[in-house]
C-alpha cells in the first residue's frame, strides 16, 4: 500500500472514531475501524473516479451514511 493511501486510511478512521465520539456510541474493536477505513477510502476512490470530487468530502459522507445505517 502506498504512503498516500496509508495516510488517507489513518484520516478515516479517525473520523470513524470521531464520529463515534460525537454520537456517543461505543467504537468497536480497532481492527473493525480500520477493515472500515479501507472500505471507506475505496469507495471514495471509487466514486472519485466515476464522478469527480473531493476525497475527504466524499469520505466524510461515506462515514456518515455508514454511521446512520446502524
């Protein structure tokens, strides 16, 4: 994995774990933040490529529909 993709994994989990935070809820178990970091930053790679945008936007919005889902 490249430096630039690690960084962005280590950023989304810290908004994972930021949200949980803010929302009160209890984060779970570190290796779950980060198996959801790289899922988050390959869909927003995903959708960058399809629609164009910023990363940490469409990552952001990543995590807050992840968080409404449970």
């Amino acid at each position: 994995m490249g430096f630039i993709r690690n960084q962005e994994e280590k950023l989304a989990a810290r908004f994972l774990r930021w949200q949980y935070q803010k929302q009160g809820l209890a984060a779970p178990a570190e290796e779950q933040i980060r198996r959801h970091a790289a899922q988050i930053v390959a869909e927003a790679h995903r959708i960058g490529r399809l629609r164009g945008g910023n990363l940490l936007e469409i990552m952001q919005e990543l995590v807050a529909d992840l968080l409404k889902k449970k």
